[in-house]
C-alpha cells in the first residue's frame, strides 16, 4: 500500500508510472457485463438481494471444470474473498484455533487470523516445494493446527499444487482433523495444466472464489464461499449479520460475466504473453531465481544479490523509474527482505516498457550480496 500511494503521488505530478505492485487485472469488466450494469441501473432501483440464478451458474461452474455435483444452497456470495474469509474464520473456528498457512503467501492470512482471535500458524516454504504447503509440513506440526488455508494459484508466487499434492494435503489434514480452506480466487489463470478444486479430494473444504482476478471485476466487490455441507444456514446468519448482501448491480453484471469466455480468455493470453516476456527478460537481467508462476499474474523473484531490504529497493526503483512493484516482506516477514513480487495484470505495452525501465535501472545498481551461494528455483 505504501508503494501504491507513492505511485499514485507520481502519477499526479505528472510522472509516468508502471503500475505492478497490485494484483489486480487493469482490463476492466467484460463490456457486456458492463452494459448490463448500465440496463440494470436504468431500470431498477436495487436494493438487498442474493441472486438465485447466480448461485445456480457458480454451482454450474464446478460441474462444468471440476466434475462436481454443488448444490447451489451452499454458495453464499459475499462482498468479494476477504470477506468470505473472514466469514469462514470467524464462523466455522473458535476463538483461539490455531490456523495454518505458507510462507509467502497473502498477508491478508497472517492478519485476518489474528484480528479474529485466532493464532497464526505460519509454515516457511522455500524453492524446494514450489514455495507452496506440502503434507510432510502437517505431518511435522507437533500440534495439529485447528485450520490450514491453501491457495492454488498462490499469492506471491503463482506455483500450484497438483492433483497428487493436493490429495496428500487431504488426507493428511482428515486424519490430523485439520478443516481446510481453500483460496481458489485465481482459478481461471493458468499456463499449463488446469487447477484442481480442493473439493475434487476434499468435499467438506471451506472454498473461496471472486470475480476479481480471472473475470477482472476486482472494484465489484463480489466473491463467494462454498460452505461445508450442514453449514450453509450458520454461515448465512453470519453474512445477515455482517454485510446483508453483496452489491445488487454486481449481482446482475456478474451473471453476464460469467459466460463472456472469448473476452475473458483474452485477457488470460494477454497474462501469458506478459509471463512468458518477463520469464524471458529477468534471467538475462540477472534475475534468474523465480518461484514456478504456473497461474496467477505473478512472479515472485529474488533480488538478494542488490539488497536485503526489500521495500528500500522498490522505494529507489520506482522513484528513479517509476516502475512500481511489492516488496517481498508483505508476503514473507522472515525471507522476504529480498524478494519483490511483479504483476503482470497490465497491458503487453505496459509490461515491455516497464522491463525495459527496469533493466536498464538495474544494470546501474551494485551487486553487494552477489558472491553469496543461493538455491535455485527449479522450474
């Protein structure tokens, strides 16, 4: 956020600015969802709704990508992911659960847990699982932790879990009696093999989804949960409670969302032409240790050859080139001092003129840390 706000101080002075440092689509809604929108507000004066036909076509979803059976009665929609968050946290755990998580991974893990009375459990990852959560860190845990969050794509880094992995965190996490939620918010974004639903090995997963990354709708505010089964009517008195319902217009230009799959594919192959320049054009820049982005918009890489402080180098890079990216310790308080992570969400331009800006700022920077023996990231 910081680096956002001075990024934007920037902008108003007149200075062009790159912006990589939110993970968020700069496409916009698909143009028909917008034009429904519009019709809507022409027409309706709107007011608190939870949209049946909706949850019929998310339920539809998972038939149509995963093979599953979902009755619409378990999709709650919510005010988008953070929400459904913190409605998974604060109504299927206690006060005091332990709930785990990997580290990199969103900050917003570490800080939801913690301002629900729930304790974090963060779990260090490194190149040799992907940067990801893998069964044999549960089986370490000398206290099983009450929840664990997965995320696949993940946030920093992009690195999936395939279907094996995720089976093995399934089972393991019944036999320790650990409820998993699963961030599945970037299903949709991915370069190789499809994401796998955590549904598809565990059906009593907690799932959050939103229309904020693969349909490009992130100031919508719309997202939503698949409650476990026999937990939908609790977790509903908890939405009632906390927010009424999400968004009316939304609602309705959601719906239309969902089936424009030309636009949103496009987007998608703008993401992986964006992926494949930046996976080109790091390594040559000296940048070659990249976490494995398989979906997501991200690229997670290491820069501790230039610095150990991470936010300092993203404060310089963009003040001299305005280039904005994140740095690594919002994601990992502990290794993240030198990582940064790039979204690659923006335009093909954007993206090719933000690495030339970037490349030419780096060829000019020292190297203090570059004699130090470091991991490689496997691809």
């Amino acid at each position: 956020m910081a680096i956002s706000r001075a990024a934007h101080r920037l902008s108003v002075e007149g200075r062009p600015v790159f912006h990589m440092e939110f993970g968020q689509p700069s496409t916009g809604a698909p143009p028909r969802a917008i034009a429904a929108a519009h019709a809507r507000l022409d027409s309706e004066a709107g007011g608190y709704w939870e949209s049946p036909a909706l949850r019929e076509r998310i339920a539809a979803l998972y038939r149509d990508r995963h093979g599953l059976a979902i009755d619409a009665d378990r999709i709650l929609l919510t005010c988008g992911a953070s929400p459904a968050l913190a409605l998974a946290i604060a109504g299927l755990f206690c006060p005091g659960d332990r709930i785990a998580f990997v580290r990199p991974g969103y900050v917003a893990y570490r800080n939801a847990v913690a301002a629900l009375g729930r304790v974090p459990v963060e779990i260090g990852a490194d190149a040799t699982t992907r940067y990801q959560i893998d069964a044999r860190h549960i089986e370490a845990l000398d206290e099983a932790p009450a929840g664990l969050i997965v995320a696949s794509p993940a946030n920093p880094t992009g690195s999936m879990i395939d279907a094996a992995g995720l089976a093995a965190l399934a089972a393991t996490a019944a036999r320790r009696g650990v409820r998993i939620i699963a961030d599945e918010i970037y299903h949709g974004l991915d370069y190789g093999a499809p994401a796998h639903s955590m549904l598809e090995f565990d059906p009593d997963a907690i799932v959050i989804n939103s229309f904020s990354k693969y349909w490009s709708m992130p100031g919508w505010r719309l997202g939503w949960i698949v409650a476990p089964p026999g937990t939908a009517d609790h977790l509903r008195a908890y939405v009632g409670s906390l927010y009424l319902t999400p968004p009316t217009l939304s609602q309705h230009a959601a719906l239309v969302a969902m089936d424009e799959t030309d636009v949103l594919e496009g987007y998608r192959e703008t993401y992986r032409r964006n992926r494949a320049h930046l996976l080109d054009t790091l390594p040559q820049l000296g940048l070659g240790r990249i976490a494995p982005p398989d979906g997501a918009f991200y690229i997670w890489a290491d820069v501790g050859d230039y610095t150990r402080d991470s936010m300092a180098f993203c404060q310089k890079l963009l003040a001299e080139t305005g280039v904005a990216i994140a740095p690594g310790i919002d994601f990992d308080p502990v290794e993240g001092h030198h990582f940064v992570r790039f979204s690659f969400a923006v335009s093909e331009d954007r993206a090719q003129a933000a690495m030339v800006r970037f490349g030419d700022w780096l060829g000019r920077q020292a190297r203090p840390y570059a004699k130090n023996t470091r991991r490689s990231t496997p691809s």
